[in-house]
C-alpha cells in the first residue's frame, strides 16, 4: 500500500548540484542559454485560435462544447500554460515587464488569472524543491490525507486539479499574495471573462473553462503532473518524459533538463539531453501521460504522499516575492 506519509530527505534539492556536474563536462550548454521571441508570436496566435473556437461553439449543444474542451482546448490551454512558464523564466523577451505582460495575455482564454502568482511560486519551486512552506507543486499534507490512494478519490482529484493549486497558495511563506502586477492580471482577467459571458454567452466561457479543468486534470494531459515529481521510479524525484505529444506541448516533457538549466528556452531542450546522454539516459523516463495516468489513478502503492520532502533551504535566505 501506499506510504502513509511524504518521503522525507535531509539533502538539499537535487539540481543544483546537477547543474554544476553538467556545466563542468559540458561548458558548451552554456551556449544554449537564451530566448525565444517566436514564444510571443504562437501566444498571440493561441489565444486567438481559443477565442474563435469560443465564438463557434456558443450556440453548440453542450455535449459539443465539452467535447470540443476535451480534444483541441486542453491542448491550446495547455500550450498556453507551458508559454506562462517560459514567461516566468524571462525566456521570450528582454525585459522582465515584458514577459509579464505577455503572460498575462496568454492567460486570458484560462478564465482565472493566475499567470503572475505562477511566476512568483514556480520560481521558488525551482529554488526550494520540496519545502513545504515554499513549493507550490508540493501537496498539503491536508490534500494528501484526504486523497489517500484510492482510485475514485485519486481521479477526483484530478478532476478538481486547479482548485487545489489554488488552495496551495494559502500555506506558503515568503510571498506576496498582492502586489500592482497581480492586481493588473485580476482586472485585465476579469475584464476578459466578463466580456466573454456577454458578448458570447455561457456556453463560450464554459468552453474556456472546460480546456482549462481538461488541460490540467483528467486528461492525459493531467498526467504531467504527476510525471515532473511524483515518485514513480523508486527514489528519483524528477522525471521527464519523451513521447509524442512533447510536440504540441512544447517540450514541457523535457523536466530534468528544464530544472537542470532553467534559463534555456522550450526549443532547445532536447539538445541539453543530445549533448550530455550521460546524465539523462541513466534516469528513468516516461514514454506515455496516457499509460502513467491510468496507473497513477489504479496503482494503491501511489498517492499524493509520493513526493520527497525536505526543510533543507541549501542555504539560500529568506526572500519575499519573486525569485
């Protein structure tokens, strides 16, 4: 059966040294460091393509409009969500506010403005994996106990995914839940949902709100995030997976060699793995989200509780707001 408890490790997060190891062999990854301003351009074209999609469905049956969500929106909206991240990384334009901006804009067909919290939460999850007062990605120890391992609780939890995320946000430290940025993704959010309920009616935002619920739940889709950090191959806390829809998800697969070198943008990542085989083809992969979601949900030895934990900083100070 499933443990009954988080995974504990004294050590700090894994990356870091990791980076150092692959700098050291392989300076020349250095090279791949940089941006991709063509993120800009397929944002714009993605969120356009949601609201057409949004506008075509508004008289549809609802069993059109769901499934609509199911097999094009949650892979726009998905694709959406891994340009937000390139977006916190600064990896599309030069300047921070840039970025910002941007990522507020690729929000916008996903109902709920999150894009600027994302940037401050997912940046210390890169710094403080596994610390429960400041990774985001982490379960609650609350989640975990009421989900356990069973498969029906397990698959409604996927179902339910972004309002656990959101809910998460209420136990980390060191975070600014307000500021002008956020405020800003709120009111440009709200604007856009409000337009979208009375100019195209209901049944176009519940389009919108279905390829958000699809791209990050119970959806094939929904199974990256249990493949970044769930411990699905014994003691190894990050996992990538190179499959197929990498193609449509913008290399988001490509997980170990994201954390190790964060500042490379979505298109360059394969070449991290080319370049030094040694230290990726050594750890375990996955090759389909379909086949690990139907294990995470029926396999009893996994839960929300199969996650390392630490209170390990690796020294880094106390900081508030983004990283």
């Amino acid at each position: 059966m499933a443990a009954p408890s988080f995974r504990w490790s004294d050590d700090r997060e894994p990356h870091r040294a990791r980076t150092q190891a692959l700098l050291r062999a392989h300076p020349g990854l250095r090279s791949l460091v940089g941006r991709n301003p063509w993120t800009a351009v397929a944002i714009l074209g993605t969120v356009a393509l949601q609201g057409i999609l949004a506008f075509e469905v508004r008289s549809a049956p609802w069993w059109a409009v769901l499934a609509l969500a199911w097999c094009v929106g949650a892979f726009l909206d998905h694709a959406l969500f891994v340009m937000v991240h390139e977006c916190s990384h600064d990896l599309v334009l030069p300047r921070r506010w840039q970025n910002t901006s941007l990522a507020i804009v690729a929000n916008l067909p996903q109902i709920f403005p999150s894009a600027v919290s994302f940037r401050h939460y997912h940046l210390k999850h890169h710094s403080y994996q596994g610390v429960t007062e400041l990774d985001a990605d982490l379960p609650a120890p609350w989640e975990a106990r009421l989900v356990q391992n069973g498969t029906v609780r397990k698959a409604l939890w996927l179902l339910f995914f972004p309002f656990f995320q959101i809910a998460r946000a209420f136990r980390l430290r060191e975070i600014r839940l307000l500021d002008p940025w956020v405020a800003g993704n709120w009111i440009a959010q709200l604007a856009f949902d409000a337009a979208v309920w009375s100019v195209l009616g209901p049944r176009a935002f519940a389009y919108l709100a279905a390829s958000l619920c699809f791209s990050v739940g119970l959806h094939p889709l929904g199974a990256r995030w249990i493949q970044e950090h769930f411990l699905t191959h014994g003691d190894q806390e990050t996992s990538s997976y190179y499959g197929p829809l990498n193609a449509v998800a913008l290399n988001v697969g490509y997980h170990n060699e994201h954390h190790d070198l964060p500042s490379v943008p979505w298109h360059r990542l394969p070449a991290i793995r080319r370049a030094a085989p040694e230290f990726y083809d050594t750890l375990r992969a996955h090759r389909s989200w379909s086949r690990l979601l139907v294990r995470f949900i029926a396999d009893p030895e996994l839960s929300l509780y199969s996650r390392v934990t630490r209170s390990n900083r690796g020294g880094a100070a106390n900081t508030v707001g983004g990283a």
